[in-house]
C-alpha cells in the first residue's frame, strides 16, 4: 500500500507513518524467509545434481565391471 492511497482514507501523517512502519517489518520479516527458503532450494538442488552424477558414474562402473567378469 501506498502513502497516498493511506491518505486517500484520511489518515493523518502519524498513522501513515506507524502504518507503513509495521508494514515494512513484516515485508522484512517474509523477506527473510524467502531468503532462507531460497538457498535451502539452491542446497537441495545441489544435492541433486551430485546423486545424479553419482547415479552416472555408478552406472559407468558397473558396465565395466561386467566386461572384466
């Protein structure tokens, strides 16, 4: 929300002021949040890709196991 549309509602500067300030601890707080869900995705994905080369390197080696049995 906007200063204007809070003095649209006729809002003093005050309550504007108050207003805007909760407004702009929750955004920081949600923002927080999305950061850290954030880089436990980029984590998780991470993972993912090594078991996926891992799966690629466990199947290059079991082809070679078989030829040398």
């Amino acid at each position: 929300m906007k200063r204007e549309d809070l003095k649209k509602f006729g809002l003093s500067d005050e309550q504007i002021e108050s207003v805007m300030s909760a407004h702009g601890k929750d955004i920081t707080s949600l923002q927080e949040k999305v950061n850290g869900l954030t880089s436990e995705r980029d984590g998780l994905k991470s993972q993912l890709d090594e078991r996926d080369q891992q799966l690629v390197d466990l199947q290059k080696n079991s082809k070679n196991v078989k030829l040398i049995q």
